[in-house]
C-alpha cells in the first residue's frame, strides 16, 4: 500500500510546480482528478521541445508529470462548473490551486468557501509572492523569480552578466515543498481532524534555497558575487583534463588530504581551511597541471577509488546513460501513450521506499479525458452530461 492511497486530490494548477506538487501525490497513490478549462487547457500542454505534441496538447512539458491522473474539464466561469467542483470537494482530501493570490476567492472557491463544505479539506494555494505582503498580487515565472530573489545575480563568472539555471529548480523545488507541506497538513489532520489552508510562495521556496547564503550575509553584510565555478578551495574547483572536465569536492580537510595523496603531492593536503584559501593560487596551478595528464573518466575513477569527491562533467543525454540511473529506478517508460508516438521516458520520484513506493499505473491524459466518466460518478447522466457540454460548461 502506497502512502496516499485513499486520498483524494482536487488538481487546479498548470505549467509546472503546481502540476508537480499533484504528481508527487499522484505516484505515491494518491486519486488525482486534474480540472482544466476546456477553452483554455493548462499552457504546459503545447510546451515542449516536440512541436507536433505540443499541437496535439501533449506537449512534454504537460507529459513530464501528469501520469497517474484523471483528467476533467470544466469552465470556472460558469455557476454551473463551479458547483460540479464544490461536489467534488465534497469528499476530496487536498485540493492544490496555483493561480494568482484572490483569484479562486473572486469565485466563491476560496479556502474559506470551501471549509464550509468540508472542513476536513487540506487547500494548498501555490503563488509567487505568497497571499499576503505588498507583491501578493503579483504574478511570476521561475526565472523571474531566480531574478528578483537574488538566485541570479550570484550565478555566472565572476564581472559577466547575471545567469540563470539551467534546469527550472525554483518550479520543482516549490512542487516538491508543496509536496511536503500537504503531507505535513494530512499527518496534523490525523490528530487534529481539521483542515488546513497552506500557503506556499515560490519566492519563499527560492529563500530556502538561499539558506546558507543569507545567513552569511546577515553575519557579515556581504553581498554573494558570482564566482562561476570557483569554491574557496583549489580542491573544489572546475578543472579541464586531458578529455573533458572535471569537478572536484574535496570540501573537508580529510578529503584534501586524500586528494593530494592521491595525486602524488601529499605535502600540499595539509593545513586548516584559511591556509587552504591562502594558498589558493598556487594549489589551483598546481592541480590544473597534474589534471592535464589523464582524462576526466580516468581521473574520476582513480579519486572516487580513494574516496575523493570528483565526478566528470557530462551532458544529460550522457548523465542518463550512466549505469547508476538504471539501478535507482527513478525514471519510468510508457511502453504506449494515447496521442504520442513511441515510448516515452518520464521522471518519477526522487527517493525509494522498502515497500509501498512511487509507481506510475496510467499515463497522462488527455484534456478532458475522464470527465464523463468522473460526472458518471457524481451521478450525471449522459443527457445532462451532453447538455453540459453544449452549455460549455465542461
């Protein structure tokens, strides 16, 4: 049995933290029914670098972390949608909602609308800025918020342009807090019986992300620069080799030690952390030579053989044919997807349980794909199904 088996989520989000937050739910076995409006389908649907997808509404954007959904479509604006999603809160544990902050309460289907009608329901409301503070009512994307949190400005060479990731990590570092937050509120239910209103800002999650960095500077006052891959130690530093490159993270004194050893230079490893920032220069000239006679592959097998934090640099295609990604388990492939040809490889979770662990059962749907069958079991016969439906109310 999976941890959220039994529990049912109300998914009202798109693009990607939100979705993601419902997927991490969804694989650990949770019922997740994904409502989108029939006019205006979640915006992940034509996103992707597969342009025929994306024209079909399969974008993998959308693909990436909606398998294990039901999928409902119903217009919002509409009184008579509105009361087919308050039917659906009626027995829902969760219901995930990340549109601007007022939005849903402008509808009648705010927290404090929908508690009446279960007090038990755990709503998690996914902003930018948070429901509350002067930038409440601002909107943002994930590499906006990278700008405006300071994520930016401390990433990229040391004097260049400010940089942003390359990967969307405020997107699914505020799915995967998201995440948490709503297995937090439905672990305080359990002893509390009540309901819960989660507020969860991406530019609070880009905070945490920060952690160390604020607290330096609340220490010191000092403003983090961008340093590209420069740490305060020539022992953590991005080198080139014979073939490739090469990143080193000999961050303790114990695994300085080992590295110089390793290489043949063991005088150089000792010495506390601000002789090892001292001699910064002459250690980085010194490894930038030695490097230079091996490739990156063989360097990261001998070091790692000597317990030396080194791994080569690899491009994703290459970091997905590493052997150890195979053993973890932590991608699953659709053999067959309605509407997508070929198989297709999705992420799935990033931890493993002995029992009860992530799976992925269903892929993801197509717009509107269940919702027949879900108003079937709201009682909704085929007549007033298809009357619905001329309405433009699903």
């Amino acid at each position: 049995m999976r941890p959220f088996e039994g529990i049912k989520v109300i998914d009202l989000t798109h693009v990607l933290a939100g979705p993601f937050a419902a997927y991490q739910l969804a694989v650990l076995g949770a019922d997740v029914i994904k409502v989108e409006n029939p006019h205006d389908c979640d915006q992940s649907r034509n996103t992707g670098d597969n342009k025929p997808l994306n024209r079909s509404n399969m974008g993998t954007s959308y693909l990436t972390q909606n398998s294990n959904k039901r999928a409902i479509t119903l217009n919002l604006k509409h009184e008579k949608a509105r009361d087919i999603l308050k039917t659906l809160v009626g027995d829902a544990d969760v219901l995930i909602e990340n549109y601007r902050a007022g939005a849903f309460e402008a509808l009648g289907l705010g927290y404090e609308d929908l508690k009446k009608i279960n007090p038990r329901l755990i709503y998690c409301s996914m902003t930018a800025f948070g429901q509350d503070g002067p930038r409440r009512s601002h909107t943002a994307y994930d590499h906006a918020v990278q700008a405006s949190s300071g994520v930016m400005s401390m990433t990229g060479e040391a004097g260049g342009a400010p940089v942003k990731c390359g990967a969307p990590v405020i997107d699914y570092s505020t799915g995967t807090m998201a995440a948490f937050a709503i297995a937090s509120a439905l672990f305080q239910r359990t002893r509390t019986g009540q309901g819960q209103h989660i507020d969860c800002a991406m530019a609070d999650v880009a905070m945490m992300l920060e952690a160390s960095h604020i607290t330096g500077y609340f220490s010191t006052g000092k403003v983090p620069k961008p340093h590209g891959n420069k740490h305060s130690y020539a022992g953590s530093y991005f080198y080139n080799t014979k073939e490739g490159g090469l990143m080193l993270a000999a961050s303790n004194r114990r695994q300085n030690k080992r590295l110089f050893t390793a290489l043949g230079r063991p005088e150089r490893g000792d010495g506390d952390n601000e002789t090892r920032a001292k001699n910064f220069v002459e250690d980085e000239a010194l490894l930038r030579g030695i490097l230079q006679e091996k490739t990156a592959q063989e360097w990261e097998d001998h070091l790692q053989s000597q317990h030396v934090p080194a791994l080569r640099l690899r491009t994703i295609d290459q970091a997905l044919a590493d052997p150890q990604v195979k053993t973890r388990k932590i991608l699953h492939q659709h053999t067959a997807i309605p509407g997508v040809e070929g198989p297709l490889t999705v992420p799935m979770c990033a931890f493993k349980l002995a029992h009860g662990g992530p799976s992925i059962e269903t892929p993801p749907p197509r717009l509107g794909e269940h919702t027949s069958e879900i108003l079937g079991g709201l009682g909704f016969a085929a007549a007033a199904i298809a009357a619905l439906h001329n309405e433009g109310v699903i």
